[in-house]
C-alpha cells in the first residue's frame, strides 16, 4: 500500500541535492501547497517564469498525462495572464515529467502515487512511477508560482511526496437531490486539486434511485422523478474521472433505505405496499425482505449489471439503518430468523449480506458497507467505511476488516474546517495493535443530500473539504490549524480556477433572496449580514424548518450563507489574541476589532428596511438583530477594555443575555457566528482579576467551552 | 412559414374572451414578457399561485414537453421559494397544456411554433398546433408570476403569439476560442428563453478545427490542439438542443478561413505549405485550391460524414473573405480560371461553390453561406447569410435567394443592446417588392469568437442577445427602447434562472485581476469601477493589444467589464432627462446625479492603492483616471446647472479637454462611458442662451452625435 512505501528511491536526489549546495530547511515547509507534501527542501534561488511551462514527457503517448498538462496549461495561463507558450518559446520554464510506467485505465487504489519534484532555475524534473503519481506532482507545481510585484516566480525547491493513506474518498448523495452529471464533473476536477481519489456515489436511497437499470428500468422511471444518469452517461463520468486519477465507486443501498426501491417492487418490501417516493428526511421503516428469494433475484440482475458497468473492484451497499420495524412486525420474518437459527435481525442482516456478498464475489467485487454490516461470519476481504466513530473502527479492525473513516468527514454538518481537520482515520495509535493500524485504508467526506442543490452543493464541499484531503494525504504529523487556514484561502482560489462553483455561487443565492438584479440600495448591507452568518449546525435545520422536503427549493437565507464565516473567523482569532495579549491588550487591536463590530451593525440596521421592499429578505430580520444586539455587546466589551476598566455586574449581565437571545433557534435555520468571540470579549471585559483570569489556560478552556462546535450526532447520522 | 399563419384559430378564443368578461386593454401591454407577444389582452383579475403549477398534458407522452415541464417546474421552485407541488395539491394553478401534433424530434424550421395562453383565476389553458409552439408558451407562462409583497399571482390574460421569423438563430464560433460542451449546452438553455431556435455552429477555421472527422482524423488531431467535439459528445449535443425546440446548424468554412484543414493536407491549399493552425485574428491568405479533384474528394468524404451528423437540412459553408492572394500567386490557378472561361476569381469562387452544393445536394442538405457566394450560377434554393449589410441583403433577394440577416447583430462589436434592437431584417419594406420580402427567412446573433472565453463569453451573449430574439420573435412594430431595456433587466435574471453565467462570471474575473479572494479593502471600489468601464467597440482591442492572440488568456480589465455598463446607461438616460427638462433641470435630480459621479469619483481614487498591492489591477490605473477626471467635470457643469449659471468658457474648454484625455486610447482596451453623458452636461451648462440650445431636436441631435456608438465596420467582418 502506497502509505507503505519507502523513499529509498529518494535518497539519490537527497544526495545530488547535498551537492548541488541547495540549502536544506527543516518544517514548517514555506510553500502554499495543499495537501502539505511529505518532505520539502527549500532552496534560496528562485525560477524565473517569464514565458510559462513547457513540458517533454518521457512518455510522450500517455493521454491521461497529455491531457492533465493541458488543463494545467489553460489554469495557469487563465491565473498569472502568461500566454500559452506553444512549441517556440526558450525562455519558458522546461518541465520533464518522467514516469516509469502507465496505471491501469481504471484506477484501483493499489498503485504507486508517490512523486518527486526537482525545482530549480535550470527548470523542472518531475519524476514518478506512475502517471498517477506525476498528476498529483503537476497539482503540486501548479501551487507553486509566486507572483511578487508583476513577476512570477517558483523557489528552488525538492519535494519527495507519498499518500499517507490509499484512499482518499468524497461522497456525494445524489439521492435524496438530484446532483446532474455537470455537478459531478466540476467537483471532480476540484477533487484532483487536493489529491482524493475516490468518488463514492451514493446512488440509491429511500428519495430516489438514480441509475438506469436495463433489466428492471421500473425501477427509474417510477423511482427518480426521471432523474437518474443513463448508463452511458454514467461511463462517461467513469472515464473522466479516471482520467482525472479518480476511482468512482458506487453505492447501491441494501436492504434499508429502499424505499425509491419498492415503488416499482412492493412485494419486495418486508410489509404490503403500496409506497411513494420518500419526501422527507430521516430514517424510514421499509426494508427489502431478506427470506423471499425474489429479492435475491432481483439484486443479482442489478447488481450484477452495475458490477459490469463501474470498473472499480470496491461495490458499496450501504446497510446502514435499519430500524427494524418492518422486520418485527412481519411474522414470516420473524419465523425465517427461528427457523434459520439467525438468533435477531442482525442476525437476519448477515444472512441477507453473506448471500449479497456471493452475489458480488462472483461479479469480481468487494463488498463494502456501512458499519451496521460488521459481522464475523462475514469474509474478512469486505471494508468496513465507518460512520459511527472511533470505537466502530477498533473494533471493526479488531474483526480484521479493512476500514475507512467516514465518520469526523461530516461536510454536510456544516461544522468548520478545523474539526475536521483535527480528526484523524487512526483516532488513537496506542489503543491499536499494528494489525489493527494496517488494516485502516484511508477515510471520506461525506456530502450528504438533504440540504444541497446543484447551486449550493460546491459551497458545502469546497474549500473546507480541502482540509480533510490534507488529513488524508499529509503525514499524520501535520495539525497546525492556523497554518491550514491560511492555505485553505489560497487553495480556495485552486478550487475556483478548476471549476468549482464555491465562490461564483454567492451572488446567485443572494438574487434568489431579492428576486432581483443586485446593485440595489443596500445590497452591499447584505451581502455583509449574509457573510457574517452560517448555516445552523448538524441537522437541526430539519428540526427549524419542519415544513422543508425534497420538493422544496433550497434558495432561502441559510442557503446563501456559507458553513464557516472568514469573517467570524477572523474576528475569533483577533479577539482570542487581543485577549490573550497581556494584561491589557493593545489599543490599535482594540479598536480595529470595534470598528468592524461598528460597520457590521450598521449593515445589519440596513436589513429591515431592504426586506420591506423584498420580502424574500424577511427570513434575515431576526438574524439581523441578534447581529446587532452581539455587535453591541462586543462594542461595549471592548469600550471597556479599551479604558482598562470592568464591566459592570450588571452590563455583563445584559450583555449575556443579550448574546443567549441572539443564539436563539429561529426558523431562518441561521446562527450568528460572533456570538462565541463576543462571549469572549465580555468575560475578559468583566473579570474581576484580569491578571489571574488571562492565565492562559483558563482562557483556553473559556476558548474551548464557547467557541467549539456543537456535539456531532453520535447515535444516527439521520435525525427521525 | 410561420410568420404567415393567420389567427384564425384565436378567434374563437376572443369570443369566448368577451363572454366572459375580461377587460380587453391596447398596447403597451403591461406584461413583461420578453420577446413580447404578439397579441395581448388583460383582465382586471388575478390568478392566485400559493401552491406553484400543476401540468396536465393533452398528450401525456411527450417526452419533449414532460422534460420541458420539469424543467419549469425546477426554474420556478427556485425562483419563488414554493414547493413542487407533487400530485396531491388541490391549491395548485392548474396549467392544461392542449398541443394537436408533435413536431419530429429534429426540429426543420416550417414547424407551426405558435401558441395561445389564456390565463385566469380558475387556470391556465395553453394551446398550441406543435409541442414546440407549447414549449414557448410554457417560456412565455414562466414570465408572467409578479410577486407582491409575500404572495404571488398572474395577471388574468389572453395571450396569442407567434413567431415574426422561423429563423431566429445564434452563431457561436467555437473555431477561434474554444467552447466546450457545457459551454454550448447551457447557452442553448438560454437561447429556448427568449424563445430563439437556431444554434449555428462555427465549427472550423484558421484557428482550428472543432468536430471529430472520423473519415480524416488527421483534420482534428493535427488542427485543433486537442480541442474538438468527438461525433458522439456532438450527436448529444443536437439531441439536448432539439429536446429544447432547437435546431442545429453547423458551419465549414470554405474555401478560405481553412488553414487549420490545410496543418494536414499542404496539398489542398493553393500555394505549398506547410501550414500551423493560425494563432492570431484576421483574414489570412490560405484558402483551398478549388482546381485539385483531391480538394472536392476529401469535402465529400469529411461534408458526407457531417450531413450524417448533422440532422438538419441547412448547411453552412461559410465561403466569406478569401483575400485572392494565394489565389492571385498560383499560376495553374489562374489558369484554369481561364481555360474553363471562370473570368476572375469570383467565378473560380462560384465554380467552387457548385461542386460544393452537388456535394450537399447529395445529402440532402440545403447550402447556406455568407454574402460572398450569392452568385446566379447557383440554385436559388441556398440560403445568404448576410453580414455585409442591407444592401447585400437587397441583390441576394433580388437575385431570389432566401436571406438571414446577421449584419447589425454583431453582439462580438460590444455595442449597446439598443442599436441590435432596432436593427430589423427587413431593413426598409419600401424597398423591396413583396417577393423579396418573402425571402427574408430572419435572422442571427453573431458570437465570433477573438475575445471570448468559455468563461466571458455568456456575458458577451446575455442579456443583449434578449433584445435580438425580440426583434426576430415579436411583431415589427414592437421599438420602444427603453421599455426594452426594463424588460431586458427582468429577463436578465430568468436567463440566470436557466444556467447562463453572464452574471455570475463577474466574481471570476475580478479574482483574475487581484489573484486572490475578493473583500480585500478597497475591493467595492474595484467592482465599482469595473462595473463604469466597457470594453472598447468593433474590434479595435486587437489593435490596442497587438501581442494578444489565441494563446493569450482572456482575463484582463476588458474581460472583467461587461459591453454595456447599466450604470452608465442609467446615469445616460438621467442626464437627458434632466438636461431636456426645462429651461432649469429639477434640482434633486441634479444632486442625484452629482452624488453618482462623487461616489464614483472615490472609487476610481482607490484604484492606485489597489494597484500597488494588486498587479494585476494596473491596467485599470489610467482607465480610473479618465473616470476621475470624468466625473471631475461633470460635477462643475451640474454644480453650474443647479446654481443657473453658465459655465465660464475657459472652463468649459478645460472639461472637454479633460473629456478628450478620458476618450483616448489605452492599452487596456476600455473605455469610460460616462463621457458622453457628461459631454452632454458640460454642453448644456455651457451654452450661453440655454433656452435656444434646449430647443428638443437640437439637443437630441447633439445626444445623437456624442453618445451613439462608433459606426459598425462596412468592408469587413475581421480586420486584417
């Protein structure tokens, strides 16, 4: 496995660069690049770009490559306004690409993504065993130029790079929304950015089955609402993936999460139809019967014609949530358990995934699931992709599985980048034995459906999905959160420039707010107050906004905002070192945190008079106020503080509660992201004993208590 | 031709219009339907939507119109936030859909595209002879919900409309600026909008050759970089198109525009080669050599497979701008000019364009080119597209061809929406006899493709294209333009709504400039100023940027600014009616303006200070400058219009002077357009006996001569 892999083929280019007198630095490595690289060397000269890249492969009939430099000529022209070089320009930058050999047309996880790249200002060596791996070098150069006053420049540099982990997953639920082949094309072109390679399709689920099957087309055209990609459409996405260095593995979800199933098959349902399309979000009773053997039947015609149509080897089948409802209540059932001595419906489901498991084994495949299907009567060569946390995979492990960390990789949560940067496929080293470790193949984001439309769903993987590749990729060495931020803008930018629509999605939401063209009076107060928002955490919007399903238009307030606020951020940041300065903090940083406090309330004071006139703006009244009323309180803290004196008892009481009544549920499903530091602000403002309360450990508690993210799920990733 | 059908079948609906009641009102119709109607007539009521549309299809199998209903649907949830009514809404405006035949999956051109749309409290009737005339029904239905305040609702109407032109098209020339397919596909979206039903396809020329040829792949793979259209990838194409009412109509540029064809076959070009695929504008001199049996060979060949291809009847061949030279320079050339009695080269031209249309005539095809090969020696069965000009327009129908008109519809010129909207294919009726009025088939939006990118080039389409689909779609008498231009903003954002970009590429092109995340300080200024900039008109940016060409990136200041500033266009129509009101123009609306121009006048003032941080911005250094000294000299003549006092001479000559400067040439290939509304101010506040100069035609001569936009090009499409 490439996380395995040495770098004694490295040693050669240490050596030459030891004479080559180039200057070795130690971490933290100083280029941009993300996911951080393995090693990076440092020299002081610098690679002029004067005219572009050039490139000669020594494997000059390699499409994947011909056709990666390509895009990366149009993206770095696109960027730095250099031409295109064509075929006559000396003074370009010369870049060899030397592979040894071609990966398979399909990638299989197994191949050997290391690769060196050599900077100097003679020009480029990119050298790699694979054409995978010379992919991900290109992304690694692409990183590189520096554009300092009106010239580019790449500093000398050696970098030996290798994929801590093989699998490097993102999943995207198609299922409960409809995500269109286009979709899924821009996020793949983002994926090679940061380095995944694997797409996991969630195709199947109870809202919508949305692959066309040609032995059983019921099972579309009644349970999609026609819209599912067609089997050429869907070899097609295979392809450009793959030629992207990227894996598609599918994701047939068995025998819970059916519904979109059983509208066409009632009878295979564990109780008597009829059933409808699900609306609505949540885990639901149906599930296929495991004891008719027409169930069987039908899931060898599909299953073996998606085995025929998706290359890769791994063949997911989800298995997660059953609830058991439909099983208890359905006496043949329960009568199959007895007489097959299966002991429960755990039972029942290993029987159904041993006799799916025969089903795949014989289509070539590799059986993986959810948790739920970690059993040991089950073939240890299935993996196990973990959703439910760090004891799922010990003891998953322990069976001898091969595991994926899905679970910490919640995009759809809307929790910041650094959560999930923090969380780590080995959760805890010491508590595994080194079986146990090897057994881990990587892990995955999960974007999950409910709350993503083709508009919004760039916005809730990128950039923050960035941070998690680095996880993935990056040595397990590499944690400093404040050095991943300052990289996640810059890679945000990567991002736009191959396609994602994180950033150019923003003004569209705010149309659909006003239903008009921007530019109106007050526009910019807007855009303001929607930057300083965020989506509320986990899946409470379902709980805020009971009335919203499938057929509901995702185009309201928490839509346009963004799931981690730079702004709030910032402000965070700012404040936490304004705080922990000393004892009195600097007046300059006091009072450039007031001054933004200042405007920002004065763009919330704009909101209700822009949503007299555009009523679709009404859902920011609320969040609005609770803006002003945070803003003020922090306005005060900091007045205070600024004077060197304490708050008064009962300032800081108001204050508090002030900041609890701008925390407050409301319908827009929007929380205000100022309240933690603000929080902050008026603690530092009211303690008595400032010098005793600024122990820094003590803040960092305070730190740690107001500002963390809510609790993630731990029982269910769906709220009933 | 359905410009010919009569309403006979809407007389029955009047009838039955006037039994019930509805109010019938005159023109201007009130609705702001883009392109408007032919025939509208409102009611004083009003059609409740609480519950968003539900569809019930006369003919319930029509995937055309199932697919069309569906997109609808998506469009109009996301606009108004309602949900998909699902089947079970009994609140729901149901919508009948009663069509009489389907019309064949490709659409041909003489299908009956009108529609009737009767609309009323208890629902919406649509009727229509085709699935495509209830296709623009439906675009025309999806204009007609006004919001007012949180609710929505139609206004109770009769509309009956049918198109003025069959032929409503679209070029884009994917030849000189490669267009992908997700480029085309979401354009087509747009053209089915303002119900256009023509894409015309550049496919090939100097630049390169965009199509799979399967018979001579040597044509793409050694003329296009790697940038062409495979057969399959094209066939979905046509197919997306035609699911969407519209046709497709390719174009081969022969036997100039060619050099991309000849990289492979030196042989075939009128003087030896070897030839590379050009990389800069213009007319260039290689051109097949119509004396080789080896040149009509391959046209079989490559034209055969393409009539295959292609399913519709019309096929371009472009024919346009062979210089001679190459012709002039070959004395085997000249003579067989001579010896088969050809006269010149126009007559080699013709001999050339009838063994091209036996070609075409053998498969079926009816040949269509440019002005240039409008010759009597042809079957008057081809079709001239004409660019030159009225004139050509005039011989062509003389000469009994069939006409388009694309000349005055250069949307690649940057010129203002207005003069392509009054721009009329029939350019002066009593001029032409009744049989050469029925020649003019319609007309076409040209994209040439020197300065688009697939990520400007929407907003080099959208909206203005909008004000061409109304002036090919609705009746002749329909010119009011500033009544356009309203509905134009309207449409803008149901353009938006279908997937065009041209709004949100703004964002894009702005973080091109600064390359880096956008809301740096000073970053309102920088929008600000782009949004008071145009890019220069016709095609003097490739004399302004001599070392641009195809292998230069697109994402300079004059990318970043769309073709016609809505701010200035406002601040235009503002200054006439303000100088035109009276002897002593309103004085708020003096102070509005001025408080325009010193708002302006401060975001121009930041532009150094970004510059210096921003490299990239510097082109917009001497642009922001004339801006500057722009609304420098507005502010003294609105400071003197308020006060009534004459601008002193010596000061009067210093602002147009200023003005001078702000109109000169630069390399950033912009210009400010608020210099002629200020011209127009200083003038007013200048004159010495303001109520002689006010007398109306003289000011609307002086508004005529500063502010109309530079004269087309009359000999040329490309300059040299």
């Amino acid at each position: 496995m490439p996380r395995k892999n040495s770098f004694a083929t490295c040693l050669c280019s240490l050596i030459a660069l030891a004479c080559c007198g180039v200057a070795l630095r130690a971490a933290p490595q100083p280029l941009d690049v993300m996911p951080a690289p393995s090693q990076v060397r440092t020299g002081a000269g610098r690679a002029a770009l004067a005219d572009g890249f050039v490139f000669t492969l020594s494997d000059p009939a390699d499409a994947r490559l011909i056709l990666a430099t390509g895009r990366f000529q149009a993206r770095w022209n696109a960027r730095s306004g250099l031409s295109h070089p064509g075929n006559a320009a000396p003074s370009a930058l010369q870049v060899k690409v030397q592979t040894t050999s071609r990966a398979p047309e399909y990638p299989t996880g197994s191949e050997d993504e290391s690769y060196e790249l050599h900077v100097s200002a003679k020009g480029v060596i990119l050298s790699a065993a694979t054409d995978l791996g010379a992919l991900h070098g290109l992304e690694t150069l692409l990183q590189l130029p520096r554009r300092d006053g009106g010239s580019w420049s790449l500093q000398e540099c050696d970098i030996l790079d290798r994929p801590r982990f093989a699998f490097r997953g993102l999943l995207i639920d198609v299922a409960r929304h409809w995500q269109p082949a286009d979709v899924i094309r821009r996020n793949v072109d983002a994926m090679a950015v940061v380095k995944l390679n694997v797409l996991h399709l969630h195709l199947t689920d109870d809202q919508g089955f949305r692959i066309e099957s040609r032995t059983h087309p019921e099972l579309q055209t009644q349970g999609s609402d026609g819209h599912f990609y067609t089997q050429a459409e869907m070899a097609d996405l295979i392809r450009y993936a793959a030629l992207r260095g990227i894996r598609v593995v599918p994701e047939f979800d068995v025998p819970g999460h059916t519904t979109s199933w059983v509208v066409s098959h009632p009878e295979l349902a564990s109780l008597p139809g009829p059933y409808a399309i699900e609306r609505w979000w949540g885990v639901f009773n149906p599930v296929l019967d495991p004891t008719k053997e027409a169930t069987y039947a039908l899931l060898a015609d599909v299953l073996g014609e998606m085995a025929a149509l998706f290359p890769d080897r791994m063949f997911h089948i989800g298995g997660d949530e059953n609830n058991g409802v439909q099983w208890n209540a359905n006496p043949v059932i329960q009568a199959f358990i007895r007489e097959h001595g299966l002991h429960d419906n755990p039972g029942l489901h290993a029987y159904f995934n041993k006799r799916l498991n025969a089903i795949l084994e014989k289509a070539g495949k590799r059986m993986v699931g959810w948790d739920e299907i970690a059993n040991p009567q089950l073939p240890t060569d299935i993996v196990i992709d973990s959703w439910r946390g760090t004891e799922a995979i010990a003891s998953s492990t322990a069976l001898g599985f091969d595991c994926l960390r899905a679970n910490g990789f919640y995009i759809d949560l809307c929790y910041p980048a650094a959560s999930h940067y923090l969380a780590d496929p080995v959760p805890d080293p010491s508590k595994l034995t080194q079986s146990q470790l090897s057994h881990i193949l990587g892990g995955e984001a999960t974007m999950w459906g409910e709350w993503v439309s083709p508009e919004t769903i760039d916005s809730r993987i990128w950039p923050r999905t960035a941070a998690i590749a680095e996880r993935l990729w990056s040595p397990a060495s590499v944690t400093d959160v404040s050095d991943m931020y300052r990289r996640l803008a810059t890679v945000s930018l990567r991002l736009d420039e191959a396609g994602a629509l994180h950033l150019r999605y923003r003004d569209g939401m705010l149309r659909h707010l006003v239903g008009a063209n921007l530019g109106f009076p007050g526009s910019e107060s807007l855009r303001t107050v929607v930057d300083l928002l965020e989506p509320v955490k986990q899946y409470r919007r379902g709980t805020l906004q009971i009335w919203s399903n499938q057929l509901v238009p995702l185009i309201g307030l928490a839509d346009a905002t963004l799931p981690e606020s730079d702004l709030a951020r910032h402000f965070s940041e700012d404040v936490e070192a304004a705080v922990f300065a000393g004892t009195r903090a600097d007046s300059a940083a006091l009072a450039s945190l007031r001054e933004r406090l200042k405007a920002w309330n004065a763009a919330a004071a704009d909101i209700d008079g822009i949503a007299d006139v555009y009523p679709g703006v009404r859902e920011a009244i609320v969040p609005a106020a609770g803006l002003r009323a945070t803003a003020a309180a922090g306005i005060e803290a900091l007045d205070a503080l600024a004077a060197g004196r304490t708050l008064e008892p009962e300032r800081a009481k108001a204050a508090r509660a002030a900041l609890d009544g701008a925390s407050a549920d409301s319908p827009s499903a929007v929380i205000v992201p100022l309240v933690p530091p603000v929080r902050l602000l008026v603690a530092a403002a009211s303690a008595q004993d400032r010098r005793a309360a600024l122990a820094p450990q003590a803040w960092q508690d305070l730190v740690r208590t107001l500002a963390l993210p809510e609790k993630p799920p731990t029982h269910s990733k769906h709220y009933n």
